[in-house]
C-alpha cells in the first residue's frame, strides 16, 4: 500500500524532499492543485487537514463540488497477451469486454486489496 493521508474521505500524496529536509503532499481526486507540507510526521498530517477543511470551505463559498467528477471512461494499455486473454475469459461468460474489466474492477474494490496485491509481489 502506498503512504498515503486520509481525512474526510480525501486522500494526500506524501513525499520527503531530503534537501529541503520536508515532508510535502498534494490532495488527490480534486480537480484543482492544494499542496501542504511539513518538517515532520505530526506537521504533515496537520498541514494536510487543513488543507482539507480550507479547500472544503473555499469550495462552500464557490458553490463548487470539491471532489473531481469521472465519466466513467478510461483508456487502459496492458500486454497483448493479457489482452487476449481478457478477451477470450469474456467471450467464455459471455461478457463484452468492458463488462469484464468493470466486474474485476469491483471485485477488486470490493475486496481487500492490500490483502492480495502488495508491492512486494510486485503485481501493482
């Protein structure tokens, strides 16, 4: 699992730039660019939640959805072998592709992921 901060169903990136010796992250999922950075762990998770609620009030003021909107379309490159094979598992069940993907999207998301797909098996 990648290290990331949670607050108020958001996510931050985090990151350690060694020369600045600072912490520093970015809120994901949003459609706009909010940064937060601190000189330790405790600064860091701070910065970010606070990042969140004053994103969350700007967001109030502009009548604006804070989160980033998808529609639900994406483009995914993978080995041509694993492309075949998608393929022919979907024609077996007699899924169009896209049906395929979707259905192993939500089981994966439905299920624990970390519990089978870690990096050190270096599978994502």
């Amino acid at each position: 699992m990648k290290d990331v901060l949670n607050y108020k169903n958001f996510i931050g990136s985090v990151s350690f730039s060694a020369e600045d010796e600072l912490f520093y992250g970015k809120i994901e999922g949003i459609d706009d660019l909010i940064t937060f950075e601190g000189s330790s762990v405790k600064e860091l998770k701070a910065a970010f939640e606070e990042a969140v609620e004053d994103y969350l009030d700007l967001c109030k003021q502009l009548g604006k959805n804070p989160e980033k909107t998808y529609k639900g379309t994406f483009n995914v490159r993978v080995k041509p072998e694993t492309h075949k094979a998608a393929a022919r598992t979907a024609t077996r069940y007699g899924f169009s592709l896209n049906q395929l993907i979707e259905k192993a999207l939500e089981d994966f998301l439905v299920k624990e992921p970390a519990a089978n797909y870690s990096k050190s098996k270096n599978r994502i």
